[in-house]
C-alpha cells in the first residue's frame, strides 16, 4: 500500500524544486542556502512527522516578507519578489501541508519560474514548464484523493495506474493546447471565412466600373479596414483605393499612366491614421483622400497616387498622412487625349449634351460648375434598387429619370466631362465609416464603397468631385446609423476584435519589448517627495498588522467561554489524534472513544455545568484552560 | 455522586448481563431503563434466543413476583386480569386475581392474542388499574410489562398497530450472542434450572426509591430538551414517514434518557444519553409511508441522529 501523502509530499519536493532551480544563480545568499537545506529538513520531517505546525510558519513568512519588502524598489524589483518567492515556497514545504498548502506550493513555484523568466531567456524554461505542468496536473489528481481522507492508501498497482493516467492528461493535452495557443489565434485570417469565401454580386471596390449590368446590388457589412485616426467630418471621410482612367465598351478600366505624369497632393492640414486592413484579395492600399505619405508596407505608387502591393494573405498595418479634400498638382502635366478618350457606340445623347457644356462654358472650372447645376436642377435620386440596365443605361439615368448609384453618378460625370473636353477620370475607394469612440478609430465596412470623379482643371490639377453628393437623397446614403444599446454593443464587440487583432494577431516581440521598456522608464521617472523613503511605508504596513490582531482579539473575546474550550479542544483532537469530531456527535463520546484521562476530566467538568444550563465561571474557565494546556504540553 | 440505589441498580445489571444473561447486556440495560422509568418493554425477535429467560432473571433478581402470560388466539381478557368465582361456603363472589397482578409480567408472543384480549391488556399497562365488575383494582408496584412478539411469523397474528406499540417505551431485539459466548452457552446448556436459584439483590423498595431519583435527582437542561425536541420534530418532517414520534414519545425519551444518566452516574443528562436511548424508544413509533414499508425504522431514525447537531455549548 502507499500513502496518498507520500507521493503528493515527493510531487510537491519535485515542484519546489522547478521552480528553486531555474532561478539558484540569481537568489541571495539566504534563500540560496535556507532552500536545500529546508528542502532536506521537509524530507526527513515529512517522514518522522516532526513538520512545523502553528503559527510559527505564518511569523517567519512575515518576518522575511518585511525584510525583502525594505530591500523592495523602483530598480529592483524582480530580485526581492523571486528571493522572497523561493523562502515562502520553502517555508511551505517545511510546515504542516494540508490540500490548501499542496496547491499553495504549486502556484509559488509557477510564479517562481515565471519569475525566472524576466531574469533570462533561455530555452530551459520551456522544458521546466512542461515538467512543472506535468508534476502538477498529475499532483491535483492526487490531491482530490488526499482532499477526501487525508489518510488514504492505495495499492502500487493502483497508485502507478493513477500516476500514469494523470501523467497522460497533460501529455495528451499537449498538441492541443499547441493548436489552441500558437496556431489558431495567430493565423491571419479566420479559418471558416478562407473555406468559404462569399461568391456573387455585392457592393465592394473593384478595379472594374461597370453601372447598368444589375438591377440592385447586395450590400455587404464585411469590415474592409480599421482606420486609427482623429475624427473626421463626414466630407472629409473619402478613403481612396483605384483609379480608374479608361472607358472600354461599358466600363471604366485601369491602364497603365501615360506620359510623365507625376502627382503630388497640394497643400494642406495633414491627417495621420494608422490603417489596419482585414485580410483580403485587394491589391490596393486604401487611404484617406487624398494620401500624402505612406509608411509601415513594402508597396508600389502609381503616378496618380494608387497604392498597390502583392496581397500576401498577412495581416497588414501601415500608417498614412493625408490631406483631406486637397487638389493634386501635376508637376510635368498630363496627357490630355488620353483623359479625353471616349469609345464609339456611346450614348449620342450625351455626347450632344457634353459637346453643348463645352460651347457654353469657357473653361474647365466653368464646364463643371454647369454640369453641377445641370445634375442639381435634374433632382437625380440615389438608390441601389431598380437600377437602369439595358444599352443606353447612363443616359436613362440622367435624362429619363431613372435613379443610380454613385457608379452612374461617377461614370455620367466623368463622360460629360470628357465630351465637355476636361480630361476626368474615376477615383474608387470607400466613403465615410462608422466612428469607434471607445477605440478611436473608423470601421469601413464593403457597403460603403463608393466611386467618385477626378476632374483635371487647367491651372489648379485634379479636384475631386463627388457627383453623389448632387443626388437630392444623398444626405440619407450610407444606410441609416443604428441607434443607441445596439450600436454602442457593436462598437464595444468591434473594439474587442480591434485589440485582440493588435495585441494578439498583429503581436511581435520587438513591440512588447519597447511597450515594457517604455512602462519600466515612466517606472523609474516616478519621483516620490525626497523625505518619503519607503521605509516609511512599514508604518503603515505594521499599523494594518497591529489593527488585524486587535480585530482578531476582539472577535475572540466577543466568543463565548465554552466556545472558546471547544475550539481550542477540537483543535488539539484533531492535532493530536487527526480526529474530525462530527458534529452529530457529543462530547462524552469523545471522552469514552479518546480514552484520555485529561479529556475525560474536562469533558465531565464541562458537561456538569453546560448540561445544568449553567454558564462558566471564570474560575471554572480558568481550570478547564489549565487542564487543556496540560494536554497540549502532555507527550502525545 | 450520590444517587440513591444506584450502587444496587449496577449490581443487579452486573449480575445479569455478567453471569446469567451473557451477549444481552444492551437488553437487560433496556429492561432496566423500562424499569426505571415505570414503562414497558416489547422484545421483538425469533423465538429461543432467551426472551423469556431474560424475564425470568430480572424478575428474581429484584425479588418481584412474576407472572406469564402465554397468548393464543382465544386468550380471553379475563384470562390476564382474572375473574370472580363464585364460593360457596360463603355463598359470594370471590375475584381471583390473574397474572396481570404481578410486578413482572411476561406477554408472550403478544401479537397472537385477539385485538379485544390485546387492548384490554395495553390499558391495564397505561392506566395501571383494572376494572373487574365495576370495582377497580390496582395493579403492583412497581409494575413491568415485558412483552414479546415474533415478527417472522405472520399466519394467525394480530400484530398491534402502531398506536398500540406507542404504549410500550422501549422496544428491542435481543439478537444472538457473540460465537465465543454462544459456543459456551450450546455446550453449557439452558440455565433455567440456576436463574430459580438467583438470590434477589433488591427490594421492591429500593426501586420505587431510584424511580424515584432518575425522576426527581437527575436534570434534564434546556439544551438537551431542545435536542430531543429536534429529534421529534426531524421525524416528523422527514420525506420517508408519514408520521414520526409523538408527544408521548418526546416524554419517554426524555424519561429514558434521564434513566441512562442516572445508570452512568451522572445527575444530569447529555446528548450521548439520548443518543444511547433514542432508537430504542422511538424508531417504532415511527410510521413509514405505504411505499416506503420495506425501510428499517431503526436504521432510518439512527441516521436522522446524524443529522442533527449535538447541542455543546
């Protein structure tokens, strides 16, 4: 047979010293000493049954706790903590170790060898993790066993197959534990939404604008980007992604930038914003309009301020300046043709009405501010139901009456312009985005896409120009905000995702290590008047110590006599004997079961004045103290 | 300590339980507390395993008169309390007294008497008086009922109904003695023929006198009263009974538990006393609901002892 207590005291050696070893280099000359040598002291106590009991333990854990507390400061904090770890956890092994104390060990010797950790990086650490976890999980087993009947025995054949069986849990654990801490929060895309990516029309940037080939269009809510920034007004809030410079057949295409075009954005107050993307298929690195700077990703510029990169599949973050609403200064000019191209078979109508713009304004700022009051005077609605398709869709958008959205609004515009002969083309991005204010920054989600028109004005560059904004509807466009608890949850849950994506997703060493060392300075900046010294912190530290024995004292006196013997009786039982007396159980069954004649004596004396519904005198009180102090100093 | 009698009160115990009636020290205490406290007693067990020699004992060693009743189905109730006959020298009724009229009597197998025979009897022990042709005898004092009854056999028995068992205040088994005792008592044989040679030890006197004490000498306190009110009340809340231990039954608790004080010497009782009696005296008074009959009432009421909390303080 073995003793449950055995292998759980020779578990909790081997757990101590886990978490003593990885860290004898750094300990003072105390705790590196006093450890083995309490640690042999628990062996051999363990065994003879001589282990400390009563309060001495709790007195010398203070005693050391007060000593490494003065030594306790701003520049040396781990030593002190890791010194003061090691002697509680040998003050531990040395006195009396009920369940409570078994678990107490295991927590001091983790925090140990976490401790250890902040000492040094060495790759020892991980296998003393494992050994630890192991130790421990196959100890707590143990330990339910022990919590039952301290006493319990059980059979070799049966203790290996408890040991192999608890051992086996953390062993098996393992791969999954692998898989739920290193690999699946740190992938970059969410596993399900890679199986399944959606497939079919919806709203989305797309390096292809083509109004009049679907009657409505989906609207999806997938959150495209995170944008870190101030807050913006909503005029402001236009997020720029593609260009799109060619009218082929129905659609409006990137080509390549001809010439030696160059754009640099005019003058302006900047915007900065850290923007985190959701992981997707774009190529194009979307920014405020217009991006003046872009930092933080490996990427190519196009000559009109198109980002692109190669999608990796990574998740991304990069920082922005931009220039809200600015123009964009062409240093070396434009090739005029190729912004004026519009293919054959286009709607003559308005052709005609591009070529009447054109006579009756004189330059490119007066074409535009006349096709402006022409849309405006038109009271064109925006919608994304019951589009026009068909051939001609532009036009039956404009002049019968048909509502759009902004692709009809964009592709209209860029078309008249350019029969107006201004050099126009269409820029596409995202439009507005939902402010987070518990973390500060915007979510744009795919139905805000939106495309919008760059008009090239002699003399100034390109100015953008939403011709959206002309729809009489178009204060309402961007789908009604949600109100009040819904909204405020969803901020709260996407403000979750946010972090976690910052601190856990986007997480790399380098970043926890200046967010430390920043803490440790501000640290160490932290001033204290000059004649606060920390020594004068015990004051309060024994005033709080000296208040707890007097509440202690008062909860005692407060007590009855009686209770006060019986507590102190069933203490000594329980020492003495390791009875628990049941409660269902009296006092002279105690005497008669015992056998002892002190207890038998106190019991009589004490039933003949309880049973008479007497209450103790403090004489008869003072000679039952006495006859339990006898017991207590009495060889057991 | 001086509780008067006891000294001769442990003898007689020790005489019986130590010499005569060995392996029946918990009944021969039982009887005693019965005796003490002036109720009865009911042995409930298989014929032969000395019921009627543990009467015969106890009723010689305290020199008390002994009488048996024998019960069949047609005992009639003049059999126990006896009936007038007629003399004629001098030409009147005469009463002869029947056994009812000794200090000890012996029931046996009181579940075989007829209902009417039954309850005539269970009156004589609760009001301890007998009414015979309108004049009103009393009955000896002091005046001990020791009833048995076989609760294997079934086939023509009146077994009394649980009102009726509440009359008596201790009911017991007597259970077969250890191997060793019972080894020596096979090869010794029956001790009838010694127990008519048993020397009283006590008077009638003397027991009416520590009667007298367990009732007015030993203290019953206000705690150990709100313990066997406990016990009471626990039972009868419990889910398995329909009902539990009465008033009555609270009193002979309390009675037989100052009895088990004054046997341990002490002149006043703790809870181990009325643990030591509790089963005895109360587990037949305790009605079980008609699903759950098959449970034994001792067993049920000895764990109910452990859920209640012994008053310490």
């Amino acid at each position: 047979m073995v003793r449950i207590k055995s292998v759980l005291d020779i578990l909790a050696y081997g757990i101590a010293l886990l978490g003593f070893v990885p860290l004898v280099a750094y300990l003072d000359m105390i705790p590196r000493f006093l450890f083995p040598a309490v640690l042999l002291f628990a062996v051999v106590a363990d065994r003879r049954d001589t282990i400390l009991r009563g309060h001495l333990p709790t007195v010398i854990s203070l005693l050391f706790f007060v000593y490494f507390g003065i030594q306790f400061s701003r520049d040396n904090l781990v030593g002190p903590a890791v010194n003061l770890l090691v002697v509680l956890l040998a003050v531990r092994l040395a006195s009396e170790k009920g369940s409570r104390h078994y678990l107490q060990i295991y927590a001091l010797a983790l925090f140990a060898l976490a401790g250890s950790s902040l000492l040094n990086l060495s790759a020892a650490f991980l296998v003393y993790l494992l050994l630890l976890l192991v130790l421990i999980a196959v100890s707590l087993v143990l330990l339910t066993f022990y919590d039952r009947d301290g006493d319990t025995a059980i059979a070799r054949d049966g203790m290996m197959k408890v040991v192999t069986v608890a051992a086996s849990m953390p062993l098996a654990a393992m791969p999954l534990i692998l898989l739920f801490f290193v690999i699946l929060p740190r992938t970059q895309f969410p596993l399900w939404n890679v199986l399944n990516v959606a497939s079919g029309a919806a709203t989305g940037l797309s390096d292809k604008v083509q109004p009049g080939t679907a009657p409505a269009v989906a609207e999806v809510k997938n959150v495209v980007f995170r944008a870190d920034s101030q807050p913006l007004t909503k005029n402001q809030l236009y997020w720029r992604g593609v260009v799109l410079n060619t009218l082929e057949g129905g659609s409006w295409v990137r080509k390549p930038v001809p010439g030696a075009e160059w754009s640099v954005p005019g003058a302006g107050r900047g915007v900065s914003q850290t923007i985190f993307p959701e992981p997707g298929k774009s190529r194009y690195l979307l920014a405020l309009n217009v991006p003046r700077d872009l930092t933080g990703v490996r990427f190519a510029t196009a000559p009109d301020i198109v980002h692109t990169i190669i999608p990796s599949g990574r998740r991304l973050r990069y920082e922005t300046q931009s220039v809200p609403g600015a123009v964009i200064r062409t240093s070396r000019g434009i090739d005029r043709t190729f912004y004026l191209q519009l293919p054959p078979g286009l709607s003559p109508r308005l052709v005609s009405l591009g070529r009447q713009m054109a006579q009756r304004g004189k330059t490119d700022t007066d074409r535009l501010a006349l096709l402006e009051r022409y849309f405006v005077d038109r009271k064109l609605r925006y919608a994304t139901k019951d589009l026009p398709t068909g051939s001609d869709p532009l036009a039956q958008f404009l002049l019968d009456g048909k509502p759009g959205h902004c692709e009809f609004f964009a592709s209209t515009l860029a078309v008249l312009l350019r029969a107006a002969d201004v050099p126009a083309r269409l820029v596409g991005g995202y439009y507005g985005g939902d402010y987070n204010a518990v973390g500060g920054y915007y979510v744009v989600t795919e139905e805000r896409a939106h495309v919008w028109v760059e008009a090239y004005l002699d003399g100034k560059g390109w100015v953008t120009v939403d011709p959206s904004a002309w729809a009489v509807n178009f204060a309402g466009v961007g789908g009604a905000e949600e109100q009040g608890f819904t909204r405020r949850v969803r901020m709260y849950l996407d403000s979750f995702s946010y972090f976690w994506n910052l601190t856990v997703i986007n997480y790399d060493l380098e970043r926890q290590i200046s967010i430390l060392n920043r803490a440790n300075t501000g640290l160490r900046r932290l001033s204290f008047p000059s004649h606060l010294s920390l020594r004068l912190l015990l004051i309060p530290v024994v005033l709080l110590l000296a208040a707890l024995v007097v509440w202690r004292v008062c909860v005692w006196q407060k007590v009855g006599r009686e209770e006060r013997l019986l507590k102190i009786l069933f203490t000594l039982v329980r020492r003495r004997y390791g009875v628990e007396w049941p409660p269902d159980k009296g006092l002279h069954e105690l005497a008669r079961t015992l056998d002892e004649p002190r207890i038998t004596r106190f019991v009589q004396m004490y039933g003949d004045v309880v049973y008479h519904d007497r209450k103790l005198s403090r004489d008869e009180y003072i000679r039952l103290r006495s006859l339990l102090a006898e017991l207590r100093a009495a060889p057991h | 300590m001086n509780l008067p009698k006891r000294a001769e009160i442990l003898t007689v115990m020790d005489t019986l339980a130590g010499s005569h009636l060995k392996g029946k020290d918990k009944a021969v205490r039982l009887s005693l507390i019965a005796l003490l406290t002036g109720g009865h007693i009911l042995l409930e067990d298989i014929p032969g395993l000395g019921k009627t020699t543990l009467a015969l004992a106890l009723a010689n060693v305290l020199g008390l008169s002994f009488g048996r009743i024998q019960c069949t189905s047609d005992l009639l109730p003049s059999d126990i309390t006896g009936l007038s006959v007629f003399n004629r020298e001098e030409s009147a009724f005469k009463f002869i007294r029947g056994p009812i009229f000794n200090s000890i009597v012996l029931v046996d197998e009181v579940n075989r008497a007829m209902p009417k025979t039954q309850s005539a009897m269970l009156e004589a022990m609760e009001e301890r008086r007998v009414t015979v042709e309108g004049v009103t005898y009393p009955l000896a004092e002091p005046f001990l009922v020791i009833a048995t009854q076989n609760p294997l056999e079934q086939v023509g028995t009146y077994p009394l109904p649980e009102s009726q068992l509440d009359r008596f205040t201790i009911r017991t088994g007597i259970g077969y003695p250890p191997e060793e005792l019972e080894k020596s008592i096979i090869s010794y044989g029956s001790i009838r023929d010694d127990i008519r040679h048993i020397e009283p030890l006590v008077s009638a006197g003397d027991i009416l006198a520590a009667r007298q004490a367990v009732k007015e000498q030993v203290y019953l306190s206000d705690k150990v009263t709100d313990y066997i009110y406990a016990i009471v009340t626990a039972t009868r809340n419990h889910p398995l009974l329909l009902s539990g231990i009465s008033t009555r039954g609270g009193i002979n608790i309390a009675e037989a538990a100052r009895a088990n004080a004054y046997l341990e010497g002490r002149e006043y009782v703790v809870p181990e006393d009325v643990r030591e009696v509790s089963v005895a005296v109360g587990s037949h008074r305790l009605i079980c609901r008609p699903e759950q009959e098959s449970v034994n009432k001792e067993e049920l009421l000895s764990a109910i002892l452990g859920s209640i909390p012994v008053p310490l303080v």
